[in-house]
C-alpha cells in the first residue's frame, strides 16, 4: 500500500465525492501524482462504505463539503 501525503489523500476524496469510482480515482493519482494506489486503498476514503469506515474526521468533513459543493453546482447548472 503506498503511503500518501495529505495533497494525494484531498485529490482521492474530492474524486470520490463528485462520484468517481474508485479506479477512476486510482487512475488519476496515477496520472496527476505518478502515484500507484489501488481501488482498494482509494475505497478506503469513502465513508459511505464499509472501507471508509475508520477514516478520521477531517476527511469524512472533507468529503462532505466536496459532495455539498458538487451537488449544488449541479442543481445550479440544472435549474438554469
């Protein structure tokens, strides 16, 4: 499992929260950080599933305000 700094971790939940799967995610670390994470490790910063389950406060607020965001501009976009 690769470890990741706090830049990497932000760019998975932000891709999570505006509903990339998990190996699009893990695609795009790829692409973006020249980093190799799986779709597991990726998993594991989705609170909505069982991976993410233990992951900290700060993140599952992170990924909150990501999908509140996205949401909102999508219903912006929509209502337009």
């Amino acid at each position: 499992m690769a470890t990741l700094n706090n830049k990497v971790k932000a760019f998975i939940v932000q891709g999570l929260a505006t509903y990339m799967t998990p190996s699009e995610v893990a695609e795009a670390v790829k692409q973006e950080f020249d980093v190799v994470v799986s779709r597991q490790q990726v998993s594991c910063y989705d609170p909505g599933k069982a991976a993410g389950i233990n992951l900290s406060k700060t993140w599952k607020d992170l990924f909150k305000q990501f999908r509140d965001d996205f949401n909102n501009d999508i219903q912006a976009i929509r209502s337009e």
